[in-house]
C-alpha cells in the first residue's frame, strides 16, 4: 500500500497548550543563561574540579541520543526494512531536533558563549572537540539533505545512498562523542577507547527510546491510527539495545578492575559512599537497564503501549543518569597525580558537586527545544504517515 | 606652474612615503634596540625550564611563592568565587608516601610540557605552547569550554568564575576564560625570572633555559637525581623536582 503523508492539523487546544509548556520551559533556560554568563559560573555548583556540570550531562545526552533516533531511518534505506519506512522522515527530524537541543546548551554553557563565531572559524585539527563540531555541523547538512531526498519525489531514488551517508556519518559523530573522554589520558575514569563504541551503542537505546515515545506521543494526540506490528517491533529493539548498553558496561567496569591503577575510580563508581554508587546501581542499572528490559519482555506486558512508553522513559531517565555518572562521577573523583603517595593537602579527595537550580533548568530547556522543533515542523511539513496502521505499515499483512 | 597629472602624484607621493618609511623605520628601530629582549623573536633554541629542590624548600617558602605570584599576577582576589572556584596558578601540595610515611610538600603549578594534553584537546588553538616551551592560553581565542581543564594531569587550570576589577596590565584575564601559570612570560621576555624563583632566596628554585649547557638550571640537572611528574605520560615537562 502507499503511504501517504500529511502535517498534523496542530489547531486544538492540546496543540497550544503543548506549545506553551514547551515554550516555558525554554523561557527559564535563557533566563538561566542570562543568570550564569551576567554573574559568571560562580552562581552554579562547577568549579575547578568538576568543570563539567549538569549542563554538559544533559547536552551530551541530548547529543547522543539525536545520532541515535536517526537509526529507524538507516534500517530502512540502509538495511532495506520496508516496515520502518514510513517512520523515515520522523526518524530524520527527531534526529535533528534533539542536536539542535543538545547544542544549545553546550554553547549557552560555555565560559565565553558570544565567541562562537571562534569556534566556527578557529579550528585545531588535533582536538577532539574540533572534529566534533565539524561533525555535528556536518551531521546537520547530510540529515537535511537525506530528508529532502525522501521528501522530493523525483529524488526518491537516492534515499539509500543519502541514508547510508548519513549513517555512516552518525557513527563517526557518536565515536567523536565518545573520544572527547576516551582519550583523556591524564583521568582514570575516562582514558580508555572502549568510551567510544559504548557512546554509539548507548545512543541506539536513547535514541530509540526518543523515538518511541515521540511516536507514539504524536499519534495519540493527532488521532492517527498506530499499528501494533510496529509499536511492538520498536519495543523487542530498545530492549535488544538497552541489552547492550549493559553490556558495554559491565565489560568496562570489569576490564578496568583487572587493571591496577584503575581499582581506585572502580572502587570508587561501584561500592563508594557517595551519590554515584546509587546512582550507577540504582538509577543506571535497574530504573534504566532491568526494569524496562522487564517491561519490554515480561509476556504478560506484551504489546502494552502504556508499559513500553513507561520503559522508553526509564531508559532516557537511566541514561541522564548514565552520562551523569560518567561525566560529574568520572571528574569528582581525583586524578592519580602522585602514584604511590597520599596526598594530604592542596589536591585530591573527592570534588563536590551539587547542582545549582539554573543548570538543571538549562538542561530541561535543551529537551524542551529538541521537542518543540519536532512539534512545529510536523504541523508545517509532511513528516508523518496519515497511518500507521498494519494493513498500510505491515508490507506483510495479512487480512485474517 | 606645471599642473601635476595623476602619474606624477603618485610617482611623487610614493617617493615621500618610502623616505619617510625608511627614517622612521631607523627611528624605531633605535628605539626597540633599547629593551634588546623583547625585540627578540621566541625561537627553538630555548626551552625554559624550573628545577624545583624539594629539600631545601620551607613550608613558608612555598606560601611566600604562591603569594608572589598573586601580587604579580593579580589573581587571588575573587569576592564570589567558592573556595574550590578560585583561582590557583600555583599551589602548595603535601604527599605522603604509602610505604614508608615520608611527607614531602612542594609547589605545584602549570608543568610546561613539551607535549602539553591543554594544546592538543583545544577547539580553538587558544591553548598554545610557545617555541621556547612556555605554554599560555590567549585570553582572546579561550570560548570558556573547559575541555583544557579535563584534560590536564596536574589540575593546573582555573576557570575564571567571575567579574575581575583592578586588572594588571601586563597580564589581562576575563571571566568565562581559563588561566594557568604563564612562567611570568611577561618578565622572562625581558630577561627576567619568574616571581616565585626570585622570592625564594636559596638556589632551591632555579629558572633558565633548559637546553643551554652553560646554565645553571642545565648543569645542576646533569648532576643531581631529579623527576618529573607523572613521568609515565611522557609529557616532558619543563618544570622539574629533586627530592621526592
């Protein structure tokens, strides 16, 4: 069957007030900002030794997860699944969106947001926060471009060669990603390659989890017809990927252990006495990875959409905590300086961070914006089916 | 009078402005030749470098150095920073070995390195070593974002946090950039030491250059047992240790 797209009327009541929280919550955010860069960072928990705070959680979270959501649509023109699509176009534009959100904080969060023009221009080819911009400017032009061929008729035939540069792109952009902490020599917590291939895998998790939740989200609301074939076949992916983020996980932490030098931040991340053990333990590992890989293949949960937007949320919530756990944890505990020695004064001992109230709502004004995008571009252009339903989605449904 | 057409203008004018550029180059040129140094164009040749005895420094040494170094670079004075958001272009550090108990303190400030992680990790090359080894930050080029900071093994950064006033004028900062200890640039330009080399009396703090066999920092490091910290990473560093 064709698929046929339509925008979302986007004239009721629900549609504005949507608009308007959304809209709020980007408000408090430039409030923040104006906050932080007229005082300067002394108003927020950062500080020497943590000098990357909830801001940077947030916007490498946000980061990830955008090259992650364009993954529905590289099965489709890439690994040639007819069933994912119709989710193509939404596929490309979550993507956008929730790097746009993600960038905004990392820039409103620097020391010196008004030089990035800088940053534009001044480029050191040997930093991995160089390439990383190259990259994600780039990201933005080729997922453009991948849009554009699915939305031109006349260019429909060069969707998979654009679909397979755009993820191809995608996995050097989340393996820049990773490499900002995996070579970072000098920090036991980061200086391992092992960050970058698990930033690509955590990224399908996000990502998708984004996605099912936007689709599902915007379906109800619009009162288009959503089939279950493929609500419960985004479902068994997430729990796949989600699998394998903990994967990653356990064998980095067990890969350090063997490590000498690497005992003391292990120690430290998994029988500490401090925030960072419950977090990794409770938030990481159970909220985030066992509770909704349960939810996902519990038999009697199956094909429950409240159950699989539950667990969509549990592995965004889990993986803020995640990234929180490897950016704040990571830097609180102190760098090995002096192997062999103590050090009783002047450094070491673990940093303190608490976040300040202006961080946290720059943070939520990163997926505020990442979500507000998604809502006006579905109303102005055709980015998502009539219907969704399995006799139009499924190519093989069968009439029973 | 002849009228003077376009190309005699120009013939003419180009002539004044080569003879004055010529005297005038003359004049400034005797002018500069008065601060030889700084005229001078950093090169290879030098490395500057500190070698730091651990033994014959006091405990009120360091503190007179950290203090020098405040007083010349005007940093210190933070009214909003926390404790742990000030400044620190040099600080004293005690450590205490795990076998056998021995405490040693010293002074720790930006290592120099010649193969400095701040440089390689910054987007925007305000992290920079000159050729003479000194590693600097241009506070015009710095976007704030810190990635120096994470990346540096002897937590030798600091964030501007705030509003500065009562600047001095050989050494500019700015809030949302981030410093570090500059080897008092400004003073070995023009042939000078560092400010907390020279405010410790004995020949406990030595500057020079490094590579100059005939220097007393080259000659003392041919003889004596020194190290570097975290040797392991192979940064070279141009501040160097005996004692520990």
């Amino acid at each position: 069957m064709n698929i046929r797209y339509q925008q979302i009327e986007g004239r009721g009541l629900g549609f504005y007030a949507l608009i308007a929280g959304l809209g709020i919550f980007i408000l408090a955010a430039l409030g923040s900002v104006y906050f932080m860069e007229h005082h300067g960072h002394y108003v927020t928990g950062m500080s020497n030794r943590v000098v990357w705070g909830i801001p940077h959680v947030f916007a490498l979270f946000l980061i990830v997860a955008a090259s992650g959501a364009l993954n529905v649509a590289s099965i489709a023109s890439v690994f040639q699944k007819k069933l994912y699509k119709p989710l193509s176009r939404l596929s490309g534009l979550v993507a956008l969106a929730l790097l746009a959100g993600g960038l905004m904080i990392l820039v409103l969060d620097l020391g010196r947001p008004d030089r990035l023009i800088v940053a534009m221009t001044e480029y050191n080819f040997k930093s991995i926060f160089a390439w990383n911009i190259i990259l994600y400017n780039g990201f933005f032009v080729i997922v453009a471009v991948y849009l554009w061929m699915m939305f031109e008729r006349r260019l429909n035939k060069f969707t998979s060669k654009a679909g397979l540069a755009a993820f191809t792109w995608r996995l050097i952009l989340t393996t820049g990603t990773g490499s900002i902490f995996g070579f970072l020599v000098a920090r036991q917590a980061y200086d391992a390659v092992i960050m970058a291939p698990m930033f690509i895998i955590m990224s399908f998790a996000f990502g998708l989890a984004f996605f099912i939740l936007i689709l599902m989200a915007s379906y109800k609301w619009s009162e288009r017809p959503l089939g279950d074939v493929i609500v419960n076949r985004l479902g068994n992916l997430l729990g796949v990927f989600v699998a394998a983020v903990m994967y990653f996980v356990a064998v980095k932490h067990l890969g350090n252990m063997y490590l000498a030098e690497n005992i003391g931040i292990e120690n430290f991340i998994l029988f500490g006495e401090h925030i960072y053990t419950p977090l990794f333990w409770i938030g990481q590992i159970v909220l985030g990875g066992l509770v909704p890989m349960a939810l996902i293949y519990h038999p009697a949960l199956r094909g429950n959409r409240s159950t699989l937007g539950l667990a969509s949320l549990l592995v965004l919530i889990g993986g803020v905590i995640q990234l929180y756990v490897i950016i704040v944890g990571g830097q609180a505990y102190p760098m090995e300086m002096f192997p062999g020695k103590e050090i009783l004064e002047g450094y070491g001992g673990i940093a303190a961070y608490s976040p300040s109230l202006a961080e946290i709502v720059l943070g939520i004004g990163g997926i505020a914006v990442a979500l507000i995008a998604v809502t006006f571009l579905v109303k102005f252009l055709p980015f998502l089916p009539e219907s969704l339903a399995d006799e139009v989605a499924d190519p093989h449904y069968k009439t029973k | 009078m002849k009228a003077l057409n376009r190309r005699d203008f120009i013939k003419n004018t180009t002539a004044v402005t080569a003879g004055v550029a010529t005297i005038a180059s003359g004049i400034s040129l005797t002018t500069f030749a008065a601060e030889p140094k700084e005229s001078e164009p950093v090169t290879k040749e030098k490395r500057w470098g500190m070698l730091i005895d651990v033994n014959k420094l006091t405990e009120s040494n360091i503190e007179d150095m950290v203090n020098a170094c405040q007083e010349e670079n005007g940093w210190g004075n933070e009214v909003h920073s926390r404790a742990e958001q000030k400044p620190n272009w040099i600080k004293k550090v005690k450590v205490k070995d795990k076998s056998t108990g021995k405490i040693d303190t010293l002074p720790m400030m930006c290592q120099h390195c010649e193969q400095p992680p701040c440089v390689d990790v910054c987007p925007t090359n305000a992290s920079m070593k000159r050729e003479d080894g000194i590693v600097l930050v241009d506070k015009h080029l710095c976007i704030g974002c810190r990635y120096c900071m994470m990346a540096c093994p002897y937590d030798a950064r600091s964030f501007v946090h705030e509003d500065l006033n009562n600047q001095k004028t050989h050494m500019p900062r700015g809030k949302g950039t981030v410093e570090s200890c500059t080897l008092c640039v400004h003073r070995v330009d023009k042939g000078g030491v560092p400010a907390c080399a020279e405010v410790v009396d004995s020949d406990a703090v030595i500057f020079g250059d490094l590579y100059d066999a005939n220097s007393k920092i080259n000659q003392t490091l041919k003889k004596i047992q020194s190290t570097q910290i975290r040797a392991d990473l192979n940064l070279n560093t141009g501040v160097r240790y005996s004692g520990i």
